[in-house]
C-alpha cells in the first residue's frame, strides 16, 4: 500500500502539453505580500516538475527568520524552455488537500535545471522565485514586487545561489575551493576549475548583488555539488587570483565575496521604526555610489541598472521608486541628481539602449 506521505508515492495526475496556461491570482496586498511556492517532492529524477502557489504576508519580519528560501540565480535564454505544472485551488490560491487542476507554466531552461536539483526525493521545499512568484505580465504587481526584494531576501532563512549545471572545465571546483580554506598560505595560482567557475553569467548580473548582501546564510549550487558561502569565500582568500590574465575578475568576483562575508554586518534600518511591517533597508553606500560602482554589471533591462541597487543604496534628495514604464532618460537623470550639487542642472539626450 503506498504512502501518500511520501512524494510520489501516490497516483499521479496526467500532465502534459496540451494543460491550460497558469493564470495568477491577485495578491491581496501587493506592497505587503508574497507569493511562494511549494516545490512538491520526488523519488523520481526525471518525473515532471510540480508545484503549488500561495499567498505568503512579508509581516513582523521582526519576529524571526521566516521558513523559505530565495533562489538567486540568472534567466538565461528563453529558447528550450520547459513546462512546470502549478497544482491549482478553486481560487488559484494552491492549498494542500485543496487542488482542482493543473495548469503549465513556461520557464526557462536554467530554472528549470536549477529547480530540478532543488527538488528533494521525499519533502516539499518552499521557495520564492522571482520568475514564478511574480506575475511578470503584471507592470503595477512588479513595481510592488521589486521594492520589496531586498526584504525578500532578507527574511528568508537561507538564499541558494544556483551558478547553472555541472560541467567538465568546473569539475571538481567546489572540492578546490573547500580544501583551500582550510589552508593558511596563498596558493601561488588558481586551478583551472575555479577560474571555469567564476566565469560562470551568475557573477555579472547586478541583481546578484542585493540578494547576497541582505541574505542571512549564503548556499552555492553548481549541479548537484553545493558549498556554504562563507567556505567559498574562505577558499577564494587563500587561492591567488590571476588578475593580470582575467582583469574582469577584479571587478565581480571580490565584491561578491565581500557581500556574502560581511552580510551579518550591515546597518539595518527602517523608515517607520514602530511599524513592525515597513520593510527594512540595508544601506551599504549612497544609490549613487553604488551605481558608479557597479555599472558594468549586466541587466536585461536597462532600468534594473539601478532598481537592483535600491534595497542597498541609501536614498537622497532625489525619490527613486521601481516604475517599469518610465523612460530610461527620466531614471538616469534622476540618478545623476544624486550624485551632484544641486546647484548643477542636468538634462539626458536619449540615446538607444541597444547601441550602447
């Protein structure tokens, strides 16, 4: 007799492509809740991918860590994308016990990949993905959305990096990386595997950088390998980067490094210290610095170039709130009003964003 307490234990329900496209529910309150999911458990490898979506309030983040990790991580390519299936309530609020359906949903290979590795053999794992949790199609829900990011991460009891599937020039990278920090004398080089690893997109994308510096505990995934994030960086001390041969490493790996190892560091504040439900900032530098710092990191979109600083940079004069639909001019104006006197009047000439 099978135990429905075990995933996939039970029958299963037919899943295919011709299933309806998932179609998102409302959020409650947008500027105050989330969407999670529920990564539904699974002795097979290789069974299709299920899960169910639910509303989550972000509420007294005073109160302790709350139970789900954020995954952090980069699209990629949308080509060969692959369907997960979203388990459905007569709401479209997915509760356990509680299905009528299923509904697909179209992601892209590398989460696809990254969520298959997440996906333990016995138990639900609950999540927040950023792909999935929000209603990309939704421009006002994912203003709301990405205010609330650097909270997000914040709250969340652990954030798993996934840097994408294991490969041959990477093998044996995370092996390396754990024996060197155990060691106290620099290596004179870096092995090869490691230098594959950091070359890997996850180190170049600005988003990166507030999702590793408001987490509370910091997993790196690479296929099935993974490592805790201050071995990681203990590791990459005592190995001697070839600056002179990479000079791009100078640039994104360090920072990286210093955010995951100086998390529990940072200033917290809030705007509303009685208000337990005011999300909380973590201010590293100015908005402006920090654009300055990190503008040859890479965004998809041109105005994630600076709504990926917001959760870190402390504000100014000059309001910056995340608006999908304002012209990059308007944005980069307002950020160069940041950055000096306000005696300076400053105009942008727009330019095209693909040629640059």
């Amino acid at each position: 007799m099978s135990n429905p307490f075990i995933a996939g234990s039970v029958s299963e329900p037919k899943l295919d492509k011709t299933a309806n496209p998932y179609h998102y529910f409302l959020l409650s309150e947008p500027s105050r809740c989330i969407r999670l999911i529920r990564l539904m458990g699974h002795r097979d490898k290789e069974a299709l991918i299920r899960c169910q979506i639910f509303e989550y309030p972000l509420q007294e983040l005073g109160q302790g860590v709350h139970l789900y990790e954020a995954l952090s991580y980069v699209w990629g390519s949308t080509e060969g994308g692959q369907l997960i299936y979203i388990e459905e309530g007569p709401d479209g609020n997915s509760t356990a016990g509680k299905a009528s359906n299923y509904s697909s949903l179209h992601i892209t290979p590398n989460l696809y990949a990254a969520l298959s590795h997440l996906r333990n053999h016995l138990l639900d794992r609950v999540l927040w993905v950023d792909a999935i949790c929000i209603d990309q199609g939704d421009t006002e829900e994912k203003q709301h959305q990405v205010q609330l990011m650097a909270t997000i991460y914040a709250s969340a009891n652990r954030v798993v990096v996934w840097l994408g599937e294991a490969s041959k020039d990477a093998d044996g990278a995370f092996q390396v990386l754990c024996e060197s920090a155990t060691k106290e004398q620099t290596s004179p080089s870096t092995p090869q595997p490691v230098l594959a690893l950091l070359k890997r997109p996850w180190f170049r994308r600005i988003w990166v950088l507030q999702e590793v510096a408001v987490a509370r505990q910091v997993l790196i995934k690479c296929g099935p390998d993974e490592l805790d994030g201050l071995v990681f960086c203990s590791g990459l001390d005592v190995l001697k980067l070839p600056h002179d041969t990479y000079p791009d490493l100078r640039s994104l790996t360090p920072p990286i490094t210093y955010l995951i190892r100086h998390t529990t560091f940072w200033p917290q504040s809030r705007s509303a210290a009685n208000n337990p439900n005011v999300p909380r900032s973590f201010f590293i530098r100015p908005l402006g610095q920090l654009a300055d710092m990190y503008h040859n990191r890479e965004a998809t979109n041109p105005l994630d170039k600076v709504y990926a600083l917001l959760g870190i940079g402390s504000p100014g004069p000059v309001e910056i709130l995340p608006d999908y639909e304002a012209p990059w001019e308007m944005v980069f104006e307002k950020l160069i009003k940041l950055c000096l006197p306000n005696q300076i009047s400053v105009r942008v000439r727009a330019v095209s964003w693909e040629s640059r």
